[in-house]
C-alpha cells in the first residue's frame, strides 16, 4: 500500500487516509466536509481513484458511497 500511496497526489492521499480512518467506507459529502476540499477538487480526485481502481463508488442511491476497493486494501 505504502509504494501505491507514494504516486498518488495529495489530495489523493487525504481521501485514501480519511477512508481508512473512517472504516474503508464514507459517504461522499462526508468526505468533502472531512477533508475541506472543493465539490469540484472531490470530484476529480474520486474519478481519477476510481479509474486507478483504489476506490469503489456507489451510485445506487442519491448519496453516492465511496469505499476502498479490495484490491487496494490487500496491499
């Protein structure tokens, strides 16, 4: 995990590390509050952590989950 975390940007750590101190599973907008980032700078960040498949989004319901993939929590 720690060679994972070392290419990812700043704020890609922030959200990783907030999950992780959170149990692996946050809803979005209490990772936007947790952190102070813009919607924006979120949005962008989960995107790209989505498509390196560190995280997982769930868009079934109005208030998307977010959690950690298995993949990534095996490291």
């Amino acid at each position: 995990m720690e060679n994972v975390m070392k290419v990812l940007s700043y704020n890609d750590v922030v959200v990783v590390k907030t999950l992780l101190f959170h149990g692996c599973m946050m809803r979005r907008n209490e990772i936007a509050r947790g952190i102070g980032i813009s919607r924006s700078s979120l949005s962008n960040t989960l995107r790209k952590l989505e498509e390196n498949k560190v995280i997982e989004i769930d868009r079934t319901f109005r208030a998307h989950t977010v959690k950690l993939t298995d993949w990534f929590k095996s490291l």
